[in-house]
C-alpha cells in the first residue's frame, strides 16, 4: 500500500474470523484487555446482558474485541443434520499455533459429553434437535479499513496507519474531539468517559513489531481468529467458505472481504453463517467520508456564487 508512505511498508496484516469454529470462550476478550491494559467498564462488566450470554454488548473504547451470541429458533430436525461436520471441518480451517490449513481430523476435541460442538466443525450445524435452538457466535474487532474514515477525519495525527496496514490511535495525541466516532460505519471506535480520548483495537502494534502475532488470534482454543497476511487470509477464506458450500452449508458468506466494496476492504473480515444484519454489521458499509470532496466542491462554488452576487450589488447601488 504506497499510500501508506513508508519507503518499505511490511506486507499488510490482519484478521479472518471463521465464525462457524467460534464456541464463545471469549478467551480472546479476555487476553485483549489482559495484553492492552483495556479497562474494565465497572461492576457491569461481569453482569449478562440479560439477552444473551454477553456481558459487554458491543465493541467499544474498553471492549476491543466482543463475541455475540446470537440464539436463534430453527426446525427442531435441522438442515445440516445429516452432514459429516468433521469432514466439513477437516479442509480450510487452520492448525492453532501454526496458521497453517489443517489437512487431519485426528485432533479435533469432542465436545458431545458437555453439550458443546466439535471443536473445528461448523458451530451452527451442532442443534438442539428437542428445542430447536442454534447458537451463531462471532468474535467482532475494529475492521482496519482499507478507506478509514476514522483516519480522514482526525485533526490532529493521532490516528495513523502503520507500515503493517493497520489503523491505530495514538492517545498521547489524542484531544477527545470525538470526530471519529460517528466517522467510523462500524461503530467501533469509542470515547473512553474515564479521560474523554478515543480508543479501539490497535491489531497488537507492539507484538506486530516484534514479530508476534496479536493476543486475541494467539488465545483462540479453536482458530476461528486467524493472523497472517491478508492476501493469503482471502485465499483460506475463499477455500473455507468453498468447502462448507460442498459440505451442504450453503448460508457461509464473507464479509469486508471484498477490495471494491464500500470501505475498500477490510483488513479484518469474517466468514459468517447468516445475514450480516444477525451479528450486528452493516450490510453495505460505505466509507463516511467519501462524498466529502464533491462536499466541498459544492460548498466553494456556492461561495463563490454568493461572493459575485454582493459585488455585483455593491456595483450596481454606486451606478
């Protein structure tokens, strides 16, 4: 990414969430705040929601990364219950620790006796054949757009777009104006209300530099985070998702992962089991800044018309 203005940018970075592997650990949340020093948001931060098993809700300035669980009512035989989920499982998943595609079953751990699914299968195919209940659950980050409002807007410098890609806050810079919150068509970046500056998910700059991979993907018991670079993530995505359509889950679709859509890309993007609009992610997200120049153009030209007109005015009252 020349735009970037490094004279030797790194390849660019990110993640690929493979939600039909998430069984909702939250292990990620957890090393998250642990590495990044996050705060938590209070006693809340420990209550459920009332919803859901979820106790954050969304992401924000002291939930950078935060698992929804989605329950959903479903035929009480369901679609997929004749597939081989580990077969399905076996091709496009990755090996934990390695990031490499795992070509063997034979590591799978079983979840059956605590009625959890098989960890590398597919999570919404394991149903509750009594209650007709699925589960969809899905680790949601900072998308690192490719086109980052967020950055746009920023007076200051604090936003900024490292040699790896991603977008990261600089609080030491940062003054509080807020002009990235609503800039972001995620809703990811928040003003923290203990000190009024903006913080989201950095992508682990510092462990990034030292040749580490991120805290969230390295505490993932399943892989559904997967780190690497993200033309290589796209490939394994593309395969994924080709190998759960022959495995009979047809509803598996990527999503931010598409260089042409609104937001350029994303550098973090998902496979998900149903709609976007179930997770809580825009359908067609659309850089906020993007009409911004013809905005402007618009602005000037109006100026420009009004600026004539008193002199015209002037000139004519002296005649």
């Amino acid at each position: 990414m020349t735009e970037m203005g490094y004279a030797n940018p790194q390849p660019r970075m990110g993640f690929f969430t493979d939600t039909s592997v998430c069984i909702g650990c939250k292990a990620c949340e957890v090393a998250c705040k642990e590495w990044n020093l996050v705060p938590a948001d209070g006693p809340g931060d420990m209550d459920l929601l009332g919803t859901s098993y979820d106790n954050t809700g969304d992401l924000g300035a002291n939930s950078w990364r935060h698992v929804a669980f989605i329950e959903q009512r479903v035929p009480a035989r369901s679609m997929h219950d004749d597939m081989d989920v580990l077969a399905a499982a076996s091709v496009g998943t990755a090996d934990p620790g390695t990031g490499a595609p795992s070509s063997s079953t034979a590591e799978s751990v079983r979840g059956d006796d605590l009625g959890m699914p098989t960890i590398g299968a597919p999570r919404q195919d394991v149903v509750d054949a009594d209650s007709g209940v699925r589960w969809l659950m899905s680790s949601d980050v900072c998308k690192h757009c490719t086109s980052a409002a967020c950055l746009d807007v920023c007076p200051t410098g604090s936003l900024f777009r490292t040699e790896f890609g991603t977008v990261v806050v600089q609080e030491d810079i940062c003054n509080g104006c807020g002009y990235c919150v609503p800039a972001c068509p995620y809703g990811v970046i928040e003003k923290r209300e203990s000190d009024g500056r903006a913080f989201k998910c950095t992508l682990c700059y510092d462990r990034l530099g030292a040749g580490m991979e991120p805290a969230c993907a390295k505490a993932c018991p399943t892989d559904s985070i997967q780190f690497g670079e993200l033309d290589e993530l796209r490939e394994r995505a593309a395969q994924r998702q080709r190998t759960l359509h022959d495995a009979g889950v047809s509803e598996a679709r990527l999503y931010g992962h598409d260089p042409d859509d609104g937001v350029g890309g994303d550098g973090a993007f998902f496979l998900l089991l149903d709609e976007p609009e179930v997770y809580g992610l825009p359908p067609d997200p659309v850089v906020t800044t993007r009409d911004l120049p013809a905005m402007w153009k618009g602005a000037a030209a109006t100026a420009l018309g009004v600026a004539a007109a008193v002199v015209a005015s002037f000139l004519g009252a002296g005649r």
